[in-house]
C-alpha cells in the first residue's frame, strides 16, 4: 500500500529540518511527503525531495490540501515536531489491511517526568474512546477520508471530529510504534496548566461549545 504523508506547518522553522530528515528513509522507499505552508513568516525553508504546498492558514485546511495532492492509498497526517518510528510505512501498511484508520502510542520528549504519565494517559484513552489526537499521527485510507468529505474546517479540534467520524467506519488500529512528540506546549505552559485546559476544552467541545471560541481560548 502507497503512502503520502501531510506535514501542515505555520512557523516551524526550527522544527522542521529534523522531522523531514528522520523521514529520509522513508522517502526513499518510495514515500511521498508534503508539506503544506499556512504563511509562515519564520523563514520555514524548503528542503530538496519533499513536495511544497501553500494553502489559507489553518491546519484542517492545510491537511485537507495536502491530501488534494496525494498520490498514495494511505495517508498519514504528522505534526512537524512529531517522529515516526522507522518502519512506520510498514507498521501502517499491515494495518490497513483490515482497519480504515488508526494511530500511533505516543511519546513525549522533554525534561517533566509528568509527561510520561501525561503520554500513558493519552493512549490509554484513545484506546478506550476510539478518538485520537493529531500528536499520535493519525492514519487513514485515502478512499475512506475522501468518502468522509476530508477534515472539517474547523480552528481547533479537527482531529477529535474527523475520529469521531472514522469509528463509526472503524475501530482505529492503536500501534505501539511510538511516534515521538516534542514537550515544547507543555513545558512553556507548565505541564499541569496544559493538562486543565485541553481536558477543559475537550469538555467544551463535547458539550457543544463551538471550535472557533475554544480557539480563542487555546490561543
């Protein structure tokens, strides 16, 4: 099964040489990677090998042009400061075969242990619940996301409805990998901070409150 894997990025000049050199392995067994651009102003440059996009701002827009331009069966959506395990195109492939979609277990670098605790917590749901977050790199049939209409244009949450959408298709197939994410949220935030306010605008969320005014509040 082919592959395309969608890397929205606004401003992660930093961030980005590393993730797309951890993907150079994957590249050159045939995988397609794509970067789609929301204006960035950081001087985010483009790195030879990898296909470039603009697009409006936004990462459920930047996503869903991304996947416009695919060319694989499966697509995979990564977060820039988000790393794979290596033989992800593998792990994903195999998965496929009989799920519509799924993620990563994910794992959370930085210096607070709490994030250990915060990672395990994270999986443990999403198994429980069926809902996955972008961090863990949601994967799907490109068949079955494009069936689905794509993500919704939405500023915040478009990860927890596009899942909400695809268990109701499938179960999400949760491999161990780890996909590897960067601490930086919860270690500018304070960890316990982060935590209160995602679990407070899921809550939000669930409850009917609409994206753009938890936006306002995540920003």
């Amino acid at each position: 099964m082919t592959l395309s894997i969608v890397i929205p990025v606004f401003n992660e000049a930093t961030q980005l040489p590393e993730t797309l050199a951890r993907l150079a392995a994957l590249r050159a067994r045939g995988v397609q990677v794509i970067v789609v651009d929301g204006g960035s102003t950081d001087g985010t440059a483009r790195v030879a090998g990898v296909e470039w996009l603009q697009s409006a701002p936004g990462r459920a827009r930047q996503m869903n042009a991304g996947a416009a331009r695919a060319r694989g069966e499966a697509l995979l959506f990564l977060h820039a400061d988000t790393h794979l395990p290596a033989e992800a195109d593998r792990l994903i492939a195999q998965a496929l075969d009989t799920l519509h979609w799924g993620r990563f277990d994910v794992r959370i670098a930085g210096r607070p242990r709490l994030l250990a605790l915060v990672a395990f917590m994270m999986n443990l749901r999403s198994r429980l619940t069926g809902i996955a977050t972008g961090d863990q790199g949601i994967f799907v049939r490109r068949s079955t996301f494009e069936s689905l209409g794509g993500y919704a244009d939405l500023p915040l949450m478009e990860d927890i409805e596009l899942s909400a959408r695809l268990r109701r298709v499938s179960p999400p197939a949760c491999l161990k990998g780890p996909a590897i994410t960067s601490g930086r949220r919860w270690e500018s935030r304070g960890p316990w901070r982060t935590i209160f306010l995602m679990w407070r605008l899921r809550w939000a969320y669930w409850r009917g409150v609409p994206a753009s005014r938890l936006a306002e509040e995540y920003r």
